[in-house]
C-alpha cells in the first residue's frame, strides 16, 4: 500500500514568466537584429595575384611532375598561367589562358589551339587547393592534384570600401568601380543579419553583402555576385587554323562591316557548334541576342572585413 502523499508534495509547478514591457522589448530587438544607420568604412584585403605549387612532385604515367599556377586580378579575362615541369627529363610546357570566379571554385581555361580548350577547376578544400579537368585527372596512386598557395610569389591589394544606410531600407555602396559616384541599392534584416543588395543597371551585375554585427561594427561575412550576360563568340575562317574573339554581338557585326571577318567565318559561344556569323541570333538588329542565364558565384572571407561607424 503506497503511503498517501503529504499535502504540498505533488510535481513542482513551472514558475510564471512576467515579461515586462522593457524585457519584450530586449527580446523582440535580439530576435530580429540591430538596424544600420549612417556611414560604416572599412578595407577589403584581396588577392591580385596569386601563386600556386604542388606539394611536392606527383607521378602520372610513370614519370614525375610539378605544376605552377599563376592567377592574376586583372581586367575582365583574367590572364591565367600553368607551368608544368617534368622533372625526369628537365622539360617545360607553358600554358596561357584566363579564369573567371566560379561557385566555389575558379574555372581556368586553355585554349589548345585546334578550336577547343581545355578546363581546370581551382577549389579550396580543408585549407587545401585542389586542381580538377573534366577528365579526372590525378596521379598514378589515384591522388587528387593539390597545391598550396605561395605566399611569398603571391601579392594582395587593399581597397577602402564603404556603406551607407538610410531609415526605410536604402543603402549606398562606393568601392572599387564606384569609389566615387557610389551604387545605390537596398538594406534588410534576416535572422539579426544584414544584407545589402545592389544592382548595376549597364550590366545588369547584383552584388549582395551579408553582415553580422560585433559590438557596434558591422563584419562582413560573404559576398554573393549575380551576373547575367549574353553570349560572347569566338569566330573561325574554316580555311585557317585561326581562333578570333571572343566578341560580343555588336563587334560582330562591326567586324563583318569592316571587313575584318571573311564572307565563310563562322562563330560559336561553346566551340563546339559553328554558325555563319551572319546567322548568329541576335545579329540582325531587333532581334534578341541568345541570353546565358545567371553566373553566380560566392567569396567567403577568409579574414573577414570590420566595418566601422564613422
């Protein structure tokens, strides 16, 4: 028989929460974040040129290797340099292209002359880089390619960039292109983030920023860059071994009115289906040139900037 139980004993009873106008107030502001107001400046640290080494030589079809890769932050093609060593019989081969941001990687192009390039993949992984090819390319033991930047060949840049905020959502963002006249865009709240958007009109590139706040400084986290863009076209003369461009639609048409184009030149976006140039969509003026959807890609900072408020 159980013993009866003592008045007052039973399951303890959760207390009652008396949440007081300021209290709700504290709560309702860390749930949805601090808004920005007024100007906060900083610098963006990042590389302009960039050195990459094989840890060590690597053994593909029986014979040793090494491989050089150079990146530089230069203009819209970015130049791009591979040098690769064969170290058993003390040969070079120098490879020139151009590279372009990636999501997550940097998308690395050869042209190897016969209308076609080959492509490499640059993506960091666990503090390392590794290089990929669409074939799978590794060495004899099946090991990934990977390298390690050479931090006394590569060179970083600083530039100052900076924010501003206005009540009801407008932002301001000047750095880099527009040091001077600024971009205007827009500002919201998300999970106690910031983030800004900005668009540019010409070319259509969206720029978003995501903050977080330390203290009263704003840290940018990530950069996120949406780029849509049309078509640029490579043109061949079927009767030479000769690789032009790539252009855009309007220097198309400027090439084959100058004459710089044979009446037989043929064009290609992927080099990989040729047409007439003349039959290229969006030659003919009014009609709508061939649209590549959007490019995005992401840079995560690996020392992430401090923005202050001035």
């Amino acid at each position: 028989m159980k013993p009866a139980r003592k008045e007052g004993r039973g399951r303890k009873r959760r207390p009652t929460r008396v949440t007081t106008p300021a209290a709700a107030a504290l709560l309702l502001f860390a749930s949805c974040g601090k808004e920005p107001e007024g100007r906060y400046v900083g610098s963006l640290s990042e590389w302009r040129l960039e050195v990459f080494e094989t840890i060590g030589p690597f053994t593909m079809n029986g014979e040793r290797y090494s491989i050089e890769l150079t990146l530089r932050q230069v203009g819209v093609d970015k130049p791009a340099r591979m040098l690769v060593t064969n170290l058993d019989r003390q040969k070079e081969k120098i490879r020139v292209g151009a590279w372009r941001p990636g999501d997550g990687n940097r998308t690395i192009t050869f042209p190897d002359g016969n209308f076609s390039a080959q492509v490499y993949y640059l993506s960091k992984r666990f503090g390392k880089f590794v290089l990929e090819d669409s074939w799978g390319i590794a060495s004899d033991e099946g090991r990934a390619l990977v390298l390690r930047r050479d931090k006394v060949g590569s060179r970083k840049r600083s530039r100052k960039i900076e924010f501003s905020f206005e009540a009801g959502g407008k932002a301001l963002f000047k750095g880099g292109a527009f040091e001077r006249t600024g971009i205007a865009g827009e500002w919201e709240l998300a999970d106690g983030s910031v983030i800004a958007n900005f668009v540019e009109e010409q070319s259509g590139e969206r720029q978003k920023y995501f903050f977080h706040w330390k203290d009263d400084d704003l840290v940018l986290e990530k950069l996120s860059v949406y780029l849509p863009f049309f078509h640029r076209y490579h043109v061949r003369d079927p009767r030479k071994q000769e690789l032009l461009g790539p252009f855009t639609i309007e220097q198309l048409r400027e090439g084959v009115r100058k004459g710089e184009f044979s009446e037989v030149a043929e064009a290609s976006h992927d080099r990989a289906y040729w047409t007439p140039v003349t039959k290229v969509r969006g030659y003919v003026e009014g009609d709508r040139p061939r649209k590549r959807k959007n490019w995005m890609y992401h840079v995560a900072f690996d020392e992430p900037p401090v923005l202050r408020s001035r």
